[in-house]
C-alpha cells in the first residue's frame, strides 16, 4: 500500500505540487497535464485543500444581464455558471432576459441564519426533560461562551427538542457574510463543554442530523438552515410568448400536473430544476457545492394573475451561500464573485438575492421549454440554438 | 439592457473567447485573468458550456490508496476530489486507508438503469385507467421506436401508475456508461409522439417531475434513478481504535443517536456527508454535479459485530455517474478519469464502485470525528493535521 | 397490582364479560353502563378482542345517495358513517348528492395487493447481494412453500432490495376479499423458514417496516399496501355553483395554494380530509381502523375543465379494506356492510370503490367550504344546518 | 335519487332515529337490529353526527395494570381498548404489565398547543414579505380579536413563513381540555377578518394545509400541532427475559435493523404499531379517531442501558386527545374516560400521559414479538394466549 507521499510543510509549494502530480501521474498513468495548468495560488489554498495536485478546470459561461430588485442590489448583473451540461447556460439566459424585459425579478430575504444542533443524552425521559425546560434560561451565558470563540457568529437563540432520552438542541446563528459551519460548530463545542461543566448535562454529541446540512430533509422547508430567499416576477402575457414561447396558461398547466409527479414520487417541496442552477453559480463563486443537498430543496410557483399576465415565484428556504471563508477567496472563484459586485464582505445578502433571481430564470426557462414541448430540441441543438434575444 | 455578445458560430474560438471574457471585464470591472487563465480546449466544450469566458479552477486533492473489492474493479486506487472545504481530502484519506489497512471496501451494483417519466392527460379517469390497462401490450412496438433514435440506450420496462385523470409511465433505461438523460428524453419523446400517434393518448408532458432527477424524493430510495450501489467492510476493532480513534461500539453508539435527528428532521435515509464526497468527486471527474442532489439520499449503517469488530456500509440508491457523454472527455476530467481507470466505454460500473468505497471511506471518518469529538480540531487543524498513516 | 382477572374460557360469555366489567367498575369508579348494554354476541369476538367488557357505542349515520360508477359496483348507495365530528355526515352528503346529480363518480381499480416484508441479514455485503441475485430463482418453491399455509392468499411476486448487508424482500400477494395480514404473514414466515432450510440465509425478521403498514410514508404513494383506487368525476359548473357554493375556478384557485402548504409541511401527497372519511367507514364497518394510517395517503386534484366544468378525482394508492375475516362479520359492522351490498366475500373491490368514491365527496364539500369560507358557519350549525337538497 | 329523509328538527329524538333506520332498511335491505340496539342518548348526539340511525358497536376490552409516572398522573389505571384485532388487547396488556413491574413508566409533556394556518395572498413578492415583516407586531390586537370568539382558547404566538406572493401564518393557541378545532378555527378567522379590515391584506383562506391536522407530514415530528409527550422506562434483563422473552440487546438490534426498513419506504419518524394502540384508545374514549394521521407520527427507541438493561421510549410529537368537547361526553366514550380518571376538565393533560405509556407498552410487546419470532404463533392463538402474568 502506497501512501500519497508526505511532502514538506503538507506540500503546498509549487514544486512540492508538481512533484505529488508527477507521483500520482506514475502510480495511475494519467498524464496530469490539464490538471496541472492553473495559476491558482496553491499556498493560498492551504486550508481548502489536502494532497493538491492542480485543479479541476470547469468550463465557465456567463448568463445575464438580470435584472435584480432586491433590497442588496437594484440593477442588472451578469451571472457565471460553471458547467458541463450543455444548453443550461443558454437556458438561464432567456429566463433572465425575459426577467429583465419585464422589469426585473423582485427579490426578498426572510431569515439569515445558521444552526448547529447537539444532542446531549440522559439516563431517562425525566432527566431529558428537565434539561430541556431548564437549559432556555441560560442562553445568556451560553452565549457568552459561545462568542468567546468567534468574533462574527451571534448566537439567536437556542430551540430544544426531546425525543426519548435525548434531548436535540438548535443553536441558531447570524453568521454574516461567510457560511460560518466551521466558526458555529466550534462555538457550539464550546457552549456544550459549558453546559458540562456546569452539571447541566454529562453526555452530547455535537452534531445530532437534525440541522440538515448537506442533506435533504422536510425541516429545511421552514428554513435556519441558511438564507431563506424569495423571488418573483410578473412575465406580461406577450413576453412569456415571445421568449418563452409559452402562455402562462401553459405554464400554469405544466405547473399543476408536474405537482402530481413531485407529489407521486414523495418529492420535497416542487421545482424544476434549482440544482442546476445552484450547481453551476455554487462552482462558479467558490461556494461550498455540497451544499446543493439542502439549498435545492424549495419551491416553485407558476401563477397567471387576474390580468392574463404570469406571476413565478421561488421560495428557497434554506439556501448556504457566502462571500467570505471557504473557497470564495481564490483565483476564478474571487473574480466570479467580483463580476457581481459580491466579492467579500457584505457581499453576502447580495449574491443571495441574485441566487435567487437566477433560480427564477431557470424555472422559467426551463418549465417553458416543456410546456412547449422545445425540451428535446433544444438540448439537441444546444450550443448551437439560436440566442434568447434572437428570438422574437 | 446589454446583451452578453453574439460572436461567430457562437463564439468558442479562443480569440472570441477572450473577446467575451473583455466585453464581460469592461462591463463588470472582474479581472477575469484566472478565469482566462486554462488548456482545456474550448471548442471541445461546444455542447457543454454556452457564453464561454473560461474556466473555474478548483483545487484538486488526491485522496487514497482505497482498496475497491467490486466486480468491475479489484484494486487500489487513488481518487481526485476536486473541493476547497479544508479537512475534507485528509478526513477521506484517512478512511481509505483505514479500508485499505482492514482489506479493502467489498461493493456490489443491484440495479444499472436510468429513467424518464412522461404524463399522459386524459378526459377521465376511466380512459386514463383504460390506457394504463393497455399500453403495457405495446411494450415491444414502444421499444422499437424508442430505440429508433439511440443506438445506446436500451428500453428496459415500462411502469404505469395512475393518478387522478392522469398516467404517469415510468420509461426504464439501460443506458451503459452514459448518464444518457438527453438521449433517452429523446427516445422517450420519439415513444410518446407513436403513442399519440396509434390514438392510444392525445396529451402528455415529457417530465412529469416523478423521476426525481436533481432532486430529492422518497421514491430514490428504492432506486430506478442511476446506478444502485452497495458497499460494505469489516474494520478490525485494533484498526479502528488505530486509525479512527473509535471502538466500534462508539461508532454504533454514534450511528443509532444520530438516526434519532435525521429521523426527527424528516431525512430522507441518513448519512454523515455523502454530498461532500460527491460533490468533489463529480467536479473533478466531469460528472453533472447537480446530480447530486439525488445521489446523495441513501444509508449509512454502523454495526458492531458478533466478533467486536465494526461493519460499515454505505447504500446508494440513485447514483448518476458516467464516463463518456457530458463533461466526461475534457481536459482535467478526462484526467482525472484515466487515474482510476474509468476513461471512456467500460468505465461506468467502475466508477460506481469506486465512489461507493469512496463515500464508505468519508462516512468512516467522519463518523469517527464525531465519535471521538475530534471533529472542531480535525477542522481547526485541517492542511495542518497529521497524515493518516503517522497516525498508529 | 392488580391484574384483570383471568376467566373461564379467557371469560367471552356473557355473564363473564359482566363479571369482568363490574370488577372493571369497583377498580375505577366508573359505571360501565353504556359500555354493557349491546347486542353483539361476544362469544363471536373471539379472536377479534381479549378481556372484553362490552362495547364502544359510536354514533352512526348515514349519507348519500352515492353514485358509484366502478367496475364493481353500477349504482346508488347509502354509506354509513360512524363519527362524533360534527358536520361531517353532512358535509360528506353534501358531496355525494353534488356528485350523484353529476351523474355519478367514476371509479378504477389499479392495483389489488398485500405485502410483507421481511429482512435477512448477512454478514457482508457480498453475501447480501449473492441472496438478492438468487432468490428470484426460487419464486416458484418459495410460492409452493408460502401457499402451503393458506388457501385464499396468492403470492403474486417477490421483490428484493439490498441495504448494506441486509436484504429486504417484498412478498406481494393477493389476498381476495381479506385485509389479510395474519395470512400473509404466516405464509411468509413459512417461506422464510424454507429459504433458511435451504441454506440460502440464515437470519431474518419477518418484519422489516419496510411494508408501511399502519403507518405513513413516501413509499406508499407508489402502491402496494391494499388496494389502489382512483376515482373522478366531472361537476357541471351549474351544479357546482348551486350544490357547492363555488366554481371550478374557485375550487381549483384553492387547490393550487393550498398545494402549496402540502409542500411546506412536507406532507405525504396532498387532500382535505380522507382521514375523516376513513375513518367513519371503518369503525362503521369493522375494518381495521389502524389502516387509516397508510390509508390516508393519497392525491387530491380539482381542475376546470376545458369546458369550465369541474374535474375533481381522489388517488388511493395503499387502501387496506375488507369484507372477509377481522371485525367485518361482526354485529352492527355486518350490518353496515350489508347496507352497501358489500357483505362477505366478493364485497371488497366494491367496499374500495364506494370507499373511494365517498372521499371524493368528502373532498369536494371540505374544499368548497373552505373556497367559500363557509367553514366556519357549517360547524357553527353543524347538526342544523340546512340539508344539501334543499340548498338550490 | 333519493335523499335521506328529512325529519322533524333534524331527527334527533329516538323514534325520528328509528324511523330513518327502518327507510334505511327498506331501502338497502340490511336488518340494522345491532344499529338499532343502543342506550347512547341520541338528542346528545346533535352535534356529533347527523342522519343518525343508530350506532357501531364496537369490542372493548381493558388493558393494564399500567402504571404511570408522569406529572399529571402518578398511579396505575385499566386502558379501555375497542378493536377488532385479535391479540391487540393481549399485546398492549402484557406490555402494560411489564413497565408496570418495572416500576412504570415515567411520562413528560414538552409542548401543548394547537394551530390553525391561514395563507394570505398578495400580489407580489415584495408585498408578502412587508406583511411578513409587520404581522408580528400586531400580535396583542390580533390576540384581542381572536378571543374575543371564545374564553377558552388562548393565542400563544403567530409565526409566518413565506412561500412566493403567500404567507402562511400559523396561529397557536392553548386549548386546554378540548381539541379545540372548531374553537380555534373560529377564532382565527375573526381574526384574519380583522387583519383584512385593518387593510394589512386583502385575500385568505383559513387553511393552507399547513397545520398538518389529520395527515402525516414532517413538520409534525417539530410538534405544535396537539402535545407532544415522551414517555420511557428501563425495563431490566430479568423481567425483559420474563415478560418480553426478549434479552435487550434482541430488542436493540431489532430496533436497529427494523429502522433501516423505515429509512428505506422513506417513512416519517420510526414505530412499531403507534396507530394499532392510538385508534383503539380513541374510539374507545370517543376521540376524533381521524386524529391518528397526526398522532400516529412518533419515534421509539430501544437502548441497552450501561448496566444491561433495556431503556424503551416513545416519543408522540403530535398527539390530538381531549376531555371534554367532541365525543367525549358521550355514553361509552364518557365511561371509558372515568376508568382512567380523565372525564371532563382537567383530563386532556393526564389522558396524553397515559396515551403516552399505552403506546410505550404497545411498542414493547409488539417489539418483543417480532425479535423473539413469537408473532405468528401470538396471532394464531390470540384470544387463546396465556395471559401475560402466567408467563414466568
């Protein structure tokens, strides 16, 4: 057995690179080249990455312009997808040039915060009980330990939740304009080495599942995992025809009979496809792209109003986006960002509010292109499909 | 409202690339320089990307040797995980190894198949009931004309379910190393347009939303959606004190109170972070990372054996990869594929079951982590913390 | 502590049942008068109930006529309803007549079958997948096997699906006019027995919750827990208007948001009430109450049809009713089955019709109560309030 | 068509109920004699059923001794059960007494409310998240008008949630010891009126879905939708050896294993037999037995304490019961309410806890069964069984 060898100072330098790639290209055979073309800084990426050997180079794409109005940006933005799927990029962009023809997509953020969610564990349901009735009144004091950790977490508020002998604690968090996991599990460590030491409770674990990052679950509907943004629009009747090539009845149609599926198949919430979208913006900004388990869960809504026109809406409850920490600071990542106007802090609500809209496009683009049955033909054609404005 | 530029036969020459990515710096004030800094071969990616300014450079790591026991592998392999979540290589590393150290990581593939799911609207739900009766007798006719437009895919089955006034059929594909959505919607539409055609239906809708593809839904669990994959191992109760720092009871101990909040936050299956090791696997073998979102539902399962050593498996239900098609044959994916020796035809079940080993190796240390209340230093620590096999 | 005393015979006789209930009353105070007055015969409630001390007197009544269009049953039925919610006859009533003077509701039956689903464990995932890959081989032996044990329950087909190092296995069987559930589940006791003689495992649980029985789950919606029944009818506007106080568009306007709320609760599927209408027909009709737990799950659609008509249906994928065996031949039970001509063997596929048909009435009058916010005034009036015929 | 007849003041007195018996007879040619045979009074039933013709009678049977530790009982009480399923009594009885030797079962309530959840409808995004935002705020005068409707319910708190252009809030109330729908719904109404009036929004309906009532969902397992209660006890080696013929290590395992099944049909939470032992209770005790979708949603637990013994708990999220209102002044349900002391006021919170340990014993015995292979021989002989104190 063979160990990825051990290079000096975990081996982020240049050379030290190059040498594991040339290792690596000797055990496997695979010559590297693509792998090893990048001007990332590799020492920069300290923190991000173990055993690096280069990058994955993913083809990037822009999308736009979008209009957003949001409360953290009023203006038109053009959006990078990263992605190998062809005809996505081309996709989004006529749901935002038909988002912005039509004025734009109104956008709004109803929670902001991050959780982290211990269990701590009793001899029996009485004992599990009374901690959870008395551990509320401390929260002063857990979180004063807790922000001894960290500088940009605030501690919410604390939700307990017994089940059995167990007790599930949420701890919720503002984190600001990064993701804040590593910053909010460390904090909570600390809270629940507090909440020992005072005789509260003896056992725990730090992560219990319920917080439900990373993956899919019903509880993420009513958000604190994340952001939780909302987005829409109204598309005039004879835009949707003309660049979605779909009247809103048919969009509304497809709408209601695709429930049924989402439904039939015990789907989390509806939507068409927001982990495309999310996928591709998520790779593009640096984000942390697992994320996609939990912040494509959410919903989508095709309306027609009162005056003919089409209202879309999505609602994404638990939506992980950041603009400091993680990979956000580095190379493509660092200027996807900045081709927002989202790169660092306060960036944070701002690129939220553009996820969301992009989402919106997406749903838009891609709910019309089956309910026009232009589904198939255009991911034959992809690359190759006449562009959006083209069209009408 | 500045439309993003229409250049030549779309504009994937190198030159007109850069052109793009200018007009987008002057437009945005983004550098874009390690956006435009790659060797991946643009008009390679035409069916791939549409805008095209660049590429996304992500850090790519290299985690292993993971010993795969599977039917298509039998081996050592190192794999890339392409990520910037720090901790994330060296905690996979750290579980292949401890898999490579216990005799490798057993797999096994239970079903091989890719689906569509098209509606059929009727009047009633007596002639929706009537066609769902009679279009199972035209499965052979339905074939054929499926396979008119593929040579590839491979129509397995059809399932029928009723709903309402509605029938939703579940065509079931074989589809061999392609992921292959494009072309058996293709084939699917071909099959639909007959069914109308013989007078069987008048209305459908491609998608129905039941396929669940890039989403996450109950009825994943039973697989149809991707490739099923098990993977299993016994680690020795010496190796995981060793390498894990857990006994195996811990590990139980762990996986049976954290069922509790996955199942308390309505989850769908349970896992520690099954969306880590894919996501960074996808983007560096050119997979469609948003499959993702239906990859990641299935189960982890710690037990403690009649011997007191630990057995680890990890049940994918609904894996989506392939190795040709899609993102497949570029640059740094094809690289990435070639150093496990799953480039191109014949590679498919190979990658399966090396993904599979590779997520039973991430949900052990992982677990471990949090067993062991290793996890806030694991990640304090991250580049920095000692190499798996120092560790013993 | 005192135990119920133990009787003669386990004490089903009269005079032992009033022995029993007067002990009951000297332990609790409680006079037990209602309680013995009945007219069962408790000798026949051997085997459907242990310590009896009399009976449960729910009030019933009835609603209708029903116009059931099935393949079962052609005709108008009174349904008995047996409840203590006020203004639930009426409400149901209300929608049976809309749906009678609609011409009746259309019913289908899909599907007609029972489960049990046992697991076998192994000791790696090899072995696991070595039985899921033999075992279809052996439907044939393991049918003789299962079918030794009963004559009326036929074992249709055995699904396998592998979790880590188990196997669970699907014995779908039909079951006749019997929930049948002791049956089957002797049967596949039998068979896995066989299949352990046979060295092909050697550990299982005959229940693996995977059947979801008695209780809710995704995996329902797809079938094969009872009988799958759809039902649907058209309502002319006028009627719906004059009968239920609503248009289609009203009712469908209500449908598409209140879908919305499904969604966000992460409910199973989505309806207005079937659990109020189970649940009054089974303790009417001595079916197992319990059943309305996987019963419940299903899909309700309102739709304007082309023709600005109603198109309402009801799905039941996983209805558990019977006409044979539990507490079908008992007394008032007997008695209701009768009613709707459903009595005894040959009455179950009617019993899921008219069952079917009577949520879609129940579904039609809760939702046009609410879409005409006349919720509040029926309950207000309940038992008073004006009967449905005379409404137009 | 014809229409149940219409009688004098609904048909409420005893001759009225007769004569529609004696119509329903001629009409259907079932006898009705058991129906008929009652000594519930059914002018007290206006408001409980309508078209009244009798009743079900229904076999009720006691359980117990079980002996309940919570903190609205501390003593033993006889469950009164009314099935039809053969050995339900004899399982839930010796479940009862082996808590009961162990010492009881200890019972906690963490939450008692109930909710009602409109959804509001505007015309845009940003017009739903401004009444989002200012709804709080209007809580005292929301609370005001809301109880003005009634003295018994009170509004706990408001909590709203976004979804596109709706806003669904939740209302919260304490009911006491009534259910409190009607009461509740009512008053909820009174106050969206009030909430129009103000201008704050135009369009609602009173139901969203949301609420969850009487369907399973995953919001439930977070509770607020009746009380939730955990009830747990240690059941030691001996007498779960004794009485269970069960080591706890059986029952673990068999917890372990039966939960992957869960996680595999994508089931809400994890329980044995919750709804066989929640209906019975519930028609005994004139309960809205449809409640049991709600209730029915729960998570037990077996562990293997340090010293050997086995800890058991159940954990009910969402459980509807009450005391007064509904059926539960009535007849039989009336009696079976006083054999536990829980008749009229002051009863809901006493009946939850027993409700609590009932299932905890259901769960223990049915466990028992199934790891110990003695179901099918315990349901072959049912009636016939050795009653559980014979046992050892």
């Amino acid at each position: 057995m063979k160990l990825v060898p051990r290079l000096a100072e975990q081996g982020y330098r240049n050379d030290l690179v190059a040498e594991r790639r040339a290792w690596m290209t000797a055990q496997t055979g695979s010559p590297l080249q693509h792998v090893g073309t990048f001007s990332l800084d590799m020492e920069a990426c300290r923190g991000n990455i173990e055993n690096p050997i280069g990058v994955a180079q993913i083809p990037l794409g822009v999308a736009g312009p979008l209009r957003v109005l949001g409360e953290h940006i009023e203006g038109d933005v053009y959006v990078p997808l990263a992605t190998t799927e062809g005809a996505l990029v081309r996709s989004y962009e006529r749901g935002m040039v038909t988002l912005t023809r039509s004025g734009g997509a109104t956008v709004r953020l109803e929670r902001d915060e991050n959780r982290v969610c211990p269990l701590f564990m009793f001899d029996d349901v009485a004992a599990a009980a009374d901690f959870a009735r008395r551990l509320p009144a401390h929260l002063e004091e857990v979180r004063a330990v807790a922000q001894t950790t960290t500088s940009h977490g605030r501690l919410l508020r604390l939700d307990v939740q017994q089940v059995g002998r167990e007790v599930i604690v949420t701890f919720a968090y503002f984190t600001g304009d990064a993701q804040g996991m590593n910053m909010i599990v460390k904090a909570t460590e600390a809270a629940c080495q507090w909440i020992v030491g005072q005789g509260l409770a003896t056992r725990f674990y730090t992560f219990s599942g319920y917080n439900s990052e990373k993956r899919a679950s019903g509880s993420l509907m009513a958000g604190g995992k994340g952001k939780k943004v909302v987005a829409g629009a109204t598309i005039p009747r004879r835009l949707a025809k003309a660049y979605l090539h779909a009247t809103p009845e048919a969009l509304h149609h497809l709408w209601q009979r695709t429930v049924i599926g989402h439904l039939q198949t015990a789907a989390l919430g509806y939507n068409g496809h927001f982990a495309n979208g999310l996928t591709a913006l998520f790779i593009a900004c640096g984000q942390d792209v697992a994320n996609v388990a939990n912040s494509a869960v959410g919903i989508t809504h095709f309306e027609v109003t009162t005056g003919g026109d089409l209202y879309a809406s999505v609602t994404l409850p638990s939506l992980s986006v950041a603009t400091v920490g993680g990979g956000t600071g580095l190379g493509s990542s660092h200027e996807c960002l900045q081709m927002m106007g989202c790169a660092g802090t306060g960036g944070a609500l701002r690129l939220a509010e553009i996820t969301a809209a992009t989402l919106l496009a997406g749903e838009l683009s891609f709910g019309a292109a089956l309910a026009s049955h232009e589904f198939v033909e255009a991911h034959e054609t992809y690359g190759r499909n006449r562009p959006a404005e083209e069209t009408p």
